[in-house]
C-alpha cells in the first residue's frame, strides 16, 4: 500500500473469499476516494486488507493502492481458486470452517 495506508505485516488467515465485490473509501471529493465496481477474486486476510485482482492499473509492484495487495486478474485467479476456503461450486462467497480452513498468508517487507 502507499506510505498513508501500507499493508500491514504480520501471520494472518483469510477470513473471507469473494469471487466478487465492490470496493470504496477514502473521502468523497478528495483524491483519496476511490469506487470499484466488481473487484474480482478478493481474499481478505486482515479486517478489509485483502488480495485481489485489479483493472484499474497495471502499475504490480509499485505501491498504488491504500493497502490491499494488488494482482493482475489472472494470477488472482489462479491463486484464489488454490487458496482455502474452498469456493463451493455455484457459490460466491465462502468464510473459513474447521473443515475448510483459511490460507495463511505472511506479509513481510
């Protein structure tokens, strides 16, 4: 995430998946506010910290965002259909159980 908002580190578990949702914050008016309609792929891993694929840029590996890890959509793909909990067929949310666990995710400098 940009220095205002950085990623925070540290062990942590998904504790949702969305095959999609929409994303806003910031303050209405500012250059801080954001809208994004149909985010695809997103795992939250810490509160509303997540991992998902992003249409907006093509800047990866530049901090742009306010502190979610940003993917190209294709490799958010690939890594939410590996990443627990498992999506059950014709679903589009899925929380973490006992039996369907979570993916540890370590975010570090």
């Amino acid at each position: 995430g940009k220095r205002q908002t950085p990623t925070p580190e540290g062990e942590f578990r998904i504790w949702v998946k969305l095959r999609y949702t929409k994303m806003e914050g910031g303050v209405r008016g500012t250059s801080d506010y954001y809208y994004l309609p149909n985010v695809p792929y997103v795992m939250y891993f810490y509160k509303d910290y997540g991992i998902h694929g992003a249409y907006w840029h093509m800047s990866f590996g530049t901090p742009v965002s306010h502190g979610c890890v940003n993917l190209q959509i294709p490799d958010s793909g690939k890594l939410f259909n590996w990443a627990g909990p498992a999506l059950p067929a014709g679903k589009s949310v899925v929380f973490p159980t006992d039996e369907n666990p979570g993916t540890r995710v370590v975010v570090h400098q």
